[in-house]
C-alpha cells in the first residue's frame, strides 16, 4: 500500500503504549484490549492513516466541563446523530492524546487538558467511506475544558453542550455510555487535584499563592468555571436540539436506542441548515 504520509515512530509507539493503558473493566474491554494491539501489529503503521484497510486506528475526545456535568457534544455531517469529537490522524500528530486535542479544537474551537490514560477503545463501522475500511478503531480519551461557546466547524451540522444526566435522543450507539465513563474520570480527577491541593495548603512551607491572588485552585470570577451562553439554537441545558447539527468523525452511527447503524439510516433528523456544512466524506 502507497502511504499518503507515513506516521512517525513515535506516534506508533505512543498507540501502542495507549492499548496497553486501555480500561479493562469489562469482558469488551478486555477483549478489545487484546485484539488491537494485534491488529496494531498485523497492519502496522498504514492502520494509523485513512487509507488502513481493512480497518483503521482513530482518536476522539469526550469533552467535559470541569465539574464532569456537562459534555459538549457535535452533531456528525455525515451520519446527522449526536457523536463526541474525533477523527482521523494527520500529518504532525505526535501522540494519540494530541491529535484528540487538535480534533476538539478543529470541530469545537474549544482548547483544554487531556486526561492521561484512554476511557475507552470504541470498535464501530467506519462512516468515512475508504473502500474497504470496515472498521475504525477509536482510542477515546476525556479532555476537560472550560464551558465557553463552542464553534461549529465547516465539516459539522451543530455542536453544544448538553447536560451528562440529559443527553439528546439523536446519540451515536455507545456514547452516552462514554459520556458517563469520562465524566467518572474526570470527577476523580477533580476529587484528586482537590485532595492534593488542600495537603499543600495544610504543609508550612507551601507556597503562597501569586500575585496575592486566590489560593491555588480556587476559582477567580469569570473563570473557567463561569458558564457561557449556549450558541444560538443550540441547548445548553442538555436538551436535544431538534433539527440542529455537527459532526465527530470517528463516531458510530445509529440512535443509542438502536442497535447495528447504517450512514443516513432513518430516524435522524434533518439539519436545521443543510447549506450550512457540507458534510465530511472523509468522517
């Protein structure tokens, strides 16, 4: 197989290192956590672009507000159901956790931190259209960011934050669950910075906080804790958005309530615009 860009050797080791850390918290997990690093080096670095037939490594990023409540969500231009971002590699990406973060930017306009560690390897049919790519293999990570207005990306019907307890009903097969898995990690980790925070405030020779401002995680007014306004037509109360949409390339692609998915399968509903984003063959 000619390679439109081949992956480097540290993107192919930073995979590898990432399905050895993948959760193995259930018989899928585990099974999942067996077969890729196999299938990794079966097909080898060609599984880390667009063109890995018959299937091909992915990374998306479940985004969540700090306090692990609320998910900002996009709306899949292709398959018009509900999906976290993510998408293919590209030329550049150095890590899996990297190239999750650029696609959440790509597709949300929202920046952040990305918790070390996978929250799931997600194995659905791939929607991009490659001949012969049955499968993308989604290395999913949480990535926490501040919950200010997201951007619809050109390659998108909608994008909004929803409520983690009232996801739309127009959601992906699978990602309602790996909303709750990373809004887990993601108050663990929040419990954990808080626990580390106060041992250092209760030590004498902590140090104090700069430029005289608030205590170290304390949050200032405004702050990343501040909510914004929800984006015109879209909920942040975490309703579904009737008629709205936006697009995560490595999603799967039938309502939750359902099981197998086809690309354009019925039920899902029409963009409010359709001439507003084209959508992204390659997703």
């Amino acid at each position: 197989m000619t390679l439109g860009w081949a992956p480097t050797p540290d993107l192919v080791n930073d995979l590898r290192h990432c399905l050895d850390a993948a959760p193995r918290d259930t018989r899928e997990d585990r099974f999942e956590a067996w077969a890729w690093p196999r299938l990794l080096a079966d097909t080898g670095p060609a599984s880390l672009t667009r063109d890995g037939v018959p299937h091909h490594f992915t990374a998306s990023a479940v985004v969540l507000d700090p306090t692990g409540t609320r998910t900002c969500l996009v709306l899949h231009g292709r398959l018009r159901l509900w999906v976290q971002p993510g998408g293919h590699f590209e030329p550049g990406d150095g890590t899996v956790a990297g190239a999750a973060a650029r696609e959440v930017a790509e597709e949300t306009g929202l920046r952040g931190r990305v918790l070390p560690g996978p929250v799931v390897l997600a194995r659905h049919p791939a929607p991009c259209g490659v001949p012969g790519a049955d499968w993308h293999l989604d290395v999913q990570h949480a990535l926490i960011a501040a919950p200010d207005r997201p951007v619809v990306s050109a390659e998108s019907f909608d994008v909004a934050w929803f409520a983690v307890d009232d996801l739309p009903d127009l959601l992906a097969a699978g990602v309602g669950d790996h909303v709750r898995r990373a809004a887990a990690r993601v108050r663990a980790a929040g419990n954990s910075d808080a626990v580390r925070s106060r041992g250092a405030g209760s030590r004498p020779d902590a140090a104090p906080p700069r430029d005289g401002g608030a205590p170290a995680g304390a949050q200032r007014p405004g702050g990343s804790g501040a909510s914004s306004p929800a984006p015109s037509g879209s909920s942040q109360s975490g309703s579904s958005q009737s008629g709205s949409s936006q697009s995560g390339e490595s999603g799967p692609g039938q309502p939750e309530s359902s099981g197998s998915w086809l690309p354009g399968a019925s039920g899902s509903s029409s963009p409010r615009d359709s001439s507003r984003a084209a959508a992204n063959p390659s997703r």
